[in-house]
C-alpha cells in the first residue's frame, strides 16, 4: 500500500485536480482517470459535492484518492473520516501542518517563497506543491526556490498545462505536476480517458 506523499507523487507524472460538483459523476470520472493511467486523484474541498465524492471515487479500483484545497482543521476532520489518502493544502500554517503531520497521512502543502518551505522544514516536511505555479514565477522561480533546498521535490500547480507539463518535468526536484486540463468542461468520459492516457505517457 502506498504510505509516503514520495510514494503517491512518482506515482503518476500528472495529478488531476478535481472540482466534483456533482458527486454522481464521480465515480465514472474516477475510472476514466485510472482507466487513462492517473491512478491519483486530488478531489479538492471547492464545492458541497466534494466530500461525497471523495467517497465515490475511493471505490474504484486502483484510485488513490486525496483531497485538494484543505485550508483549516476542521475540513482535515471531515476529509480524513471521508476516506481521502493524501492531503493537499493551498498554504501552510503551523496549526493545519501540524495536526496532518502528527496523524501521518501523507501531506502536500502548498508554498510560493522561501519561508513557505523553512516552515515546512520546521515541520520535517520535504514534498511541496508549488502554487500558483505561473503566476508565482513559473519554473524560472522553483528553479532558483530549489537551489537552496536542495532536498525538496516538488508539484507545480497552477497555470500548468499539457503544453508546459514536460518542461517542469523536465527538472529533476518536480516529480509530477498537477493539473485540471485532463478533465475540462463537457468532455465525455472516453474524452476524458484519453487525456489521462496522453498525461501519463509525459512520464519522465
């Protein structure tokens, strides 16, 4: 069973970031993915339907499913008695970090400078989602953000795109990215699988 956040993010080169609004077509989202080669799927906390959908896709075979956008305790609560087994947070505090640390579910918290990751540090974190990743710099700035953290790796997020996914990939601390363009808007299921297929052959 996959146990580490290293584990889940060399998983699959491309993460699907997954605003569910509504929980019925979770399922059916979640086997096009995996049916794709995306085994990892970041449900993130942006709409009612979230928490039942992170329910829906944990019954598909080979998802690991983890919930996106966690901003405080609370939502940590709800998304872990919900089954989710990974967390991805926007931001680090000490609070949420500490609390995610302490339970041991693998944890991805976002960070944008510098003081973002020494206070993951502080926490013995080493595995950061660089958020918004484009409009904090691109790949330019992760590249100067690393030099000095030399033991970080890293999930750009934000602005990435199937254009721009094999350049950040192409830097060894990125071990994937995430992504909301394998599953836009009013695309078919089989759309959306063949997406997923061509996301998961951008493995380095």
């Amino acid at each position: 069973m996959t146990t580490t956040i290293a584990d889940i993010m060399r998983t699959s080169p491309v993460i699907p970031v997954l605003v569910i609004e509504d929980a019925a077509t979770a399922r059916p989202l979640a086997e096009a993915l995996v049916k794709g080669g995306l085994r990892v799927l970041e449900v993130t906390m942006r709409t009612p339907a979230a928490l039942d959908a992170i329910r829906e896709m944990k019954q598909v075979e080979g998802a690991i499913v983890g919930a996106g956008t966690v901003v405080n305790t609370d939502q940590f609560g709800q998304v872990m008695r919900a089954g989710a087994e990974f967390i991805v947070s926007p931001g680090l505090t000490d609070r949420l970090g500490s609390a995610i640390v302490e339970s041991g579910v693998p944890f991805l918290p976002g960070i944008a400078n510098a003081g973002d990751i020494m206070r993951g540090y502080d926490l013995g974190l080493r595995h950061f989602k660089f958020f918004p990743a484009e409009t904090s710099g691109g790949l330019k700035a992760l590249k100067a953000l690393a030099a000095p953290f030399y033991e970080a790796k890293f999930c750009p997020t934000g602005g990435v795109s199937a254009a721009s996914a094999p350049e950040w990939l192409g830097f060894d601390p990125v071990l994937c990215v995430g992504g909301s363009w394998v599953t836009p808007k009013g695309v078919s299921f089989e759309e959306v699988e063949a997406l997923a297929r061509e996301a998961a052959a951008l493995g380095k």
